[in-house]
C-alpha cells in the first residue's frame, strides 16, 4: 500500500496506470484474531500456528461452500447447465441460515465478494514458496465422468483424481505471471520448502494436486463470482523476522505488480439494449470454455482470456442473444467487445400460449380454405 501511493505520488508511471485504471481492494488480514495470538507468542518453535485459526477454531481456507462437489454431482445427473448452472452457483441455504456453523469472516468475504463485481484476486499465504490455482478439491474417482481413452502422461497417472476448471490454462497463465518474476519462486532444484518440488520447477501447482481440500476461498470465488482466485504462497517461512521483511518485499514485489496487471488481459465491455439502456446480470458466454461469467449492475463485464481469437454471445432474460467474434493479444489492454441486444418476442409468444392452454397454435397454410372450425377459432383468438 504504501509502494503504491508513494510511487503514485512520484509520478511512476507504469503505477500510475495501474492505480487509475484498476479497482484495488487490498484487506491487511482476513483473520486479525489470529494474528494477535501468533504475533504476542511469537515466531520462535512454530508459535505461528496458534494464529491459523480464528479466535472461534476455523480454518477460514476451508470454511467457504464447497462448491464445486455439487457441481459435480449435478454434472453425474446430467443436470448442468439446463437445471444447474457451471457458474455463479448460489450458496447452500444452510450456509446463510444464523446457526451455521460458519466463522464472521467467512460470511463477511462472501457477501463482500456479492457487493463487488471482482475480476481477479489473490490471497497470500506464508510457509510455501508456490502458486496454486483450483480446482483445490480434489473429484472422487468413482465420479470422474467418461470419456475418450487416450494416452495418460506422468502428472495425470499420477494424479486420476484431479479434475481441471474449464479455465485452465487461463489459472496457468496468471500463476506463471506471478511465479516467472519472482526472484526466487522458480529456483526449485533445491526442492520444496518442507519437501520435494511438487511445482515440476515452475512454481506453480494446482491445489488439488498439492494440498487437497474442500470448501476453499478459491473454489467459491470461481464457481460463485466472475472473479479467478489464486493462492500465492509468499516464501518459506510463515513468520518471518522483522529483520528478514525487505528482502521478502523484494523478491515479490515486481511479481505482485505484474499480477495486478493480468485482469487488463482478456475482453471487456457494454452490453446495452436498442435504446442504450445497460442490462445488468446479462449472461457472457465464451466458445470452448464451459463458464460463463455475468454483466455488472453497469451492464459492464470483464473476461479474463489467453490470447486468441474467441466467439463470444451475450444473452439475457427477453432479449434475442448477440454473437461477435472477439481476440485477444499479447499486449496488456482489454479488447473492447460491446453487445446490442435487441428484445426478444418470447414473452408475448408465451402470453398467447398461455391463452391458447399452452396447445400448440395450428399454422394456416396460405391457399387452403379453412374450415369453419378453424374460422371460429381465429376469431376468438383475435
């Protein structure tokens, strides 16, 4: 925080268009009460893990809705998308009821995360040198779905249980952004920080793979919001040595910078009606990848994306869908892609076959008398 004012204030420029440009939410600490208790103890003899749960005994990593199982199971009884969506998925009742057994944070980040049309977040974490990216849930076997056989390679034989997000390569890219310029993320040929390397010398790993868990900030953040969530594991030691925080700044800054600069990669747009009017909650929907995301209240939208060329439909409740092609370059900077939609005469067809007792209409054939029946008919339908 004070990086970014201090260099706003300079004149640096490469900060100033980040800051003018972007909509940053920076949250010091999601659990204060635990930080209090690990910073009276201390960083000596692993003091830290008193502070990994909040003061009622969460884990708030593993406190948030899981998901991504009821997509799954859902996708077993061919229900998705048509009776359950691939995105924005709503919380289970029980999770909103007053007795649930969820921590105040967790239910303060999740309705903070419904208040704001997030595009890209981060949460850090200590005692890991790595990125990881979701899934973090890892798919039971016996409902991994069927399909094609084809020759499996190291990390898949390894790893049968591991279920990718439909934007995968876009997860991979953002984790190598963050990875790449950090000074030493990448140094893996030491190994891991506790174990082996399970980065395959990158420094990024999909969680599931590494740390298997359900009910992550990151599972919920993608499966219920627009926005890609990634953890970022900052270095080694969970709690450093005030000594030792400098060069701890140094080695992520330029990394924490370039990742702020990733939600600029991608599409962005309007989408407004004949008459300009912006149409909020409007569906986004990008060709090859099995999630869409949802217009802001603005009619505005942000799409994350590789680059490439992209066919990419707006549709929304009574209007006719708009279909564009849409491509992204290497270049930082969003591609404006806005969609017009006109309305749709669904809603009066429906009307008409309500009053018909939702029967099907018989179509007149031009040139054929009709029956006197048929004449009645009209005539009361008229």
């Amino acid at each position: 925080m004070q990086f970014l004012c201090k260099e706003y204030q300079d004149g640096n420029p490469r900060v100033r268009s980040l800051v003018t440009e972007t909509r940053i939410h920076l949250v010091p600490s999601l659990n204060p009460d635990g930080y209090e208790l690990a910073r009276e103890a201390g960083s000596e003899l692993g003091n830290w893990a008193l502070g990994h749960w909040t003061e009622e005994g969460y884990d708030l990593f593993e406190n948030f809705p899981d998901l991504a199982s009821a997509l799954w199971a859902a996708e077993e009884r061919k229900l998705v998308p048509h009776k359950f969506p691939n995105h924005h998925i709503p919380i289970p009742e029980h999770y909103l009821a007053e007795d649930a057994t969820v921590a105040v944070e967790t239910q303060a980040v999740m309705a903070w995360m419904d208040k704001n049309p997030f595009v890209l977040g981060a949460n850090l974490q200590g005692g890991e040198k790595l990125v990881s990216y979701p899934f973090d849930t890892a798919r039971p076997i016996s409902e991994t779905p069927a399909a094609a056989p084809h020759p499996l390679d190291d990390y898949e034989d390894d790893n049968p249980e591991l279920q990718e997000t439909p934007d995968h390569a876009i997860f991979r890219w953002l984790a190598i952004s963050y990875a790449s310029a950090h000074l030493t993320m990448t140094e893996t040929f030491r190994g891991g920080c506790h174990t082996q390397d399970m980065t395959n010398a990158m420094g990024i790993v999909q969680g599931a793979k590494w740390h298997p868990r359900a009910g992550s900030m990151n599972d919920f953040s993608y499966l219920h919001t627009n926005c890609l969530e990634l953890s970022i594991y900052l270095g080694c030691d969970k709690f450093p040595h005030e000594s030792e925080l400098q060069q701890e700044w140094e080695n992520n800054k330029e990394s924490l910078l370039t990742f702020m600069e990733q939600v600029h990669r991608g599409i962005k747009g309007l989408v407004t009606d004949q008459q300009g009017e912006p149409i909020a909650n409007a569906t986004i929907v990008v060709g090859g990848i099995n999630h869409n995301i949802k217009t802001a209240s603005g009619g505005d939208y942000w799409r994350i994306l590789n680059p490439g060329e992209y066919r990419v439909s707006a549709r929304a409740e009574g209007y006719n869908p708009s279909v564009k092609t849409c491509s992204v370059f290497y270049d930082i900077g969003a591609t404006q892609c806005n969609f017009v939609l006109s309305r749709s005469n669904w809603k009066r067809i429906r009307e008409i076959m309500a009053m018909n007792g939702n029967r099907p209409i018989r179509r007149i054939v031009p040139g054929r008398p009709m029956t006197p029946r048929e004449r009645l008919r009209l005539r009361m339908r008229l």
